[in-house]
DNA sequence: CCTGTAATATTACGACCATCAGCCAATTAG
DNA sequence: CTAATTGGCTGATGGTCGTAATATTACAGG
C-alpha cells in the first residue's frame, strides 16, 4: 500500500492551506471561492472534497496555521519588537501576508463555532507565549494585560487599513505604539495611573 | 404627477439603508445580498436600482449613516460613558445594532475607495467630537489620543466576539476597559482638571 | 498488468448582481 | 369623462459564480 509516499497527500493539504492563508486574508472569507482556493495550490476545485469535509473545514484549519505560524515568529521577539512590527507601514500594506486577526476577525466572529474554536485555541496560545515574557511571576495578570494590547494593536491596523487619507493612517499607527508600549510600561510599573478610580 | 408624495422615494431611500444597516453589520457585506436588502425594506430585488447605482453605492450610504447615527448617539455622552458602554457585554452581542467599525472594518479595508472615503469622513466626525470634549485646547493631540481609544476599543469588541470561550471573552472586555480609561486618564493628566468626564 | 490513490472534468443546483419589460395607481390633458 | 403620462415597483431573466458531488482519467508500485 501507500503507492504515494504517505507524506504526499499530507504535503498537497499543506500546500492547499498555505496559499488559502494568503488568500483568505487577501480577499476575505466570503471573498474566496473554493475553486480559487485550489487554483492557487495548482489544483482544480474537484480534487478538495478529497482533502477538506467542507470550506468552513478549510477555514478553521487555515485559521489554526496561521495562528501557529505567528507564534512562532514571535517566538524570537521581543515584546517591543512585536509591537513595532505589527503596527509597521510595511505590516499595514502588507494583508495577505500578515496577522489573520487583522485581516478576517469579524469575519471570524460571524463564523461557525469551530472555526471561533480554532481561533480561540491559536490566539490563546500566543498570547500566553507572550504574557510568560512579560511577567512569568503573575501569569494570570500578564495574560489579561496581553490580550488587552494584542486587541488594540488589531483594531489599530484595521482602522489604519479602513482609512482612506494615508497620512492620517500612518498617525494612527504611530499613537498605536505609544499606546501599547504605555500599556505594557505601565504593567511592569506597580502604581495604577491614580486619576481615575 | 406623481402619485406618491414628493417626500416617498426618500423615504423609502432612508429605509433601505436603516434596513442595510443592521443586515450588514449582521451578515457581512459580501454575506449580504441586493435580495436580501430589499425584502429587509418591503421591497423586491428589482426597485435597488432605481434607488442606487450598485451594491457598492449603497454599502458607501449605510457605512456613512451608520456613522452619522453613532455619531449623534455618542454626542450627549461622556467620554466614560461611550467607553463603558462600547465595551459592554450588550454591544459586544448585538453586532447587528452595535458599532459598524467593528461589524465591518476589515471587510471596509478590502472595500472599494468610496466605501473607504465614506468611512473615513464618517469616522473623523466621530474623532473630533470626542476629541474636542476631551481637550478642546489641544485638538491636535487629543484626535491623536481619540483615535487611538477608538481603535484599541474596536479592537477588544472584535477579539471578544471571536473568542469561543465566553469566560474569556467577558474578560477582554473588561481588560479594554481599564485600558481605555487608562490611556484617557494619562492623556488628561496633563492639563491639571479633574479626571474623566 | 493489476490495484488503489489522487487528481481532473463535469455536473447539479442555487445565489449572486444587474437589467428590463410591464403593471398599477394617481395625476394631468384633452 | 376618457386617455395619456408618470413614478415606483414587481417579476422574470441573463450570465456568472458559489459549494458540493460524482464519473472518469492518470499514474505509482507491487
């Protein structure tokens, strides 16, 4: 048996997963059609059923990879350097091949539960990457504090990619690393920010 | 003429995107269809185009509508208040009668030029409310610091509605509001008035 | 030369955007 | 008091594209 080596079905599903990464975020959810999908992995629409039960299938594991993929790039960065990147020019004109949070998350969130699940899964597994890199004595406090900047550098690249005056976008990419590195700063800080309650 | 009254088609205009409104904001922009839209208002397929030139045409008017009501809701609120409220458990699951950035912001980003100029417009009218509450003497730096809130908060209502688990989701939330408030409390600081408000 | 796998090609069927001929009620003209 | 006109709408229709399923072909290795 296995007259094709075990691996090359398994290398044909990654391939398909790893153009449908660019394409998703790209041309959206909806935006992309299954034939599309396949036609970037130099197949045609016929052969998916094979590799996928359905193209939510498709989505949730595509969602899953690139969350992992993102994982491990942070892995070697700094929190500093991941703030700088992310809200980057380049990250910002750079959809298909940057963060899935920015390009599909309310997509994502009108999405079926296990495709919601298998962004939870991924997304939690980052940000507690790097909540034990910010402050490994108070895991729990470091995580709600992560996800908290995590959010708002999202939001911050979506709005500076919704704007259509550039010069405005590129501000609010600049007030977005003030912001976040207040917030991680303020962290490391024990006093609160005493005005308000 | 004239069988209807001079004031009919507008209106039935107005109702239509009131109608998109919601509809959008709950299925997408590519998940909505011109059918769908129009039985939302009474109406079949067949009169849209009487009332717009394409679905693009009308996604541009909701988008700046849905703004404009945002807008006005905002304006009898504190600054406090719009955070709180914002970042609510009841925004965060009513994405059909809740903020359309964050419903929509990445799929407007994917959007044609007009769509992303009525976003735009709509957008800075919201931001120099706010800001001119926050600091009327410095409107320079408070758009900067509105812009910035505005953003991290649409960001943490997406997060939130993406995340499967509901524990956790109801902890971004919370998380972005004391983020929020932070950040508006370090920028007010530095005039010597009281806190928020 | 078989056997089973992976892919292609084709098909079904519905939804999509957009167009257009025609209906219907009310106003206006003759 | 008809008859023509008009505005807003319905209903049907193209033509394309969507997901999913199926029949068929190419091919690798014992």
């Amino acid at each position: 048996m296995a007259r094709y080596g075990k691996e090359h079905k398994q290398a044909t599903r990654r391939r398909i997963i790893e153009m449908a990464g660019s394409r998703l975020k790209r041309d959206g959810i909806d935006g992309s059609g299954v034939a599309t999908l396949m036609a970037d992995a130099g197949l045609t629409n016929g052969a998916f059923y094979a590799h996928f039960d359905s193209k939510e299938d498709l989505v949730a594991s595509t969602v899953a990879d690139q969350l992992r993929e993102q994982r491990e790039r942070y892995s070697g960065q700094s929190l500093e350097e991941i703030v700088r990147g992310y809200l980057s020019i380049q990250h910002r004109d750079d959809t298909e091949g940057g963060c899935p949070s920015a390009a599909l998350l309310d997509e994502i969130a009108r999405s079926s539960d296990s495709v919601k699940r298998a962004y939870t899964d991924g997304q939690v597994a980052i940000i507690d990457d790097a909540a034990a890199r910010l402050a490994p004595d108070d895991p729990q406090s470091a995580r709600a504090q992560t996800i908290g900047v995590f959010a708002l550098m999202v939001g911050t690249l979506q709005v500076s990619r919704a704007l259509a005056d550039r010069r405005l976008a590129d501000d609010v990419l600049e007030q977005g690393i003030q912001n976040a590195l207040a917030l991680l700063g303020a962290e490391q800080r024990v006093s609160p920010s005493s005005c308000l309650k």
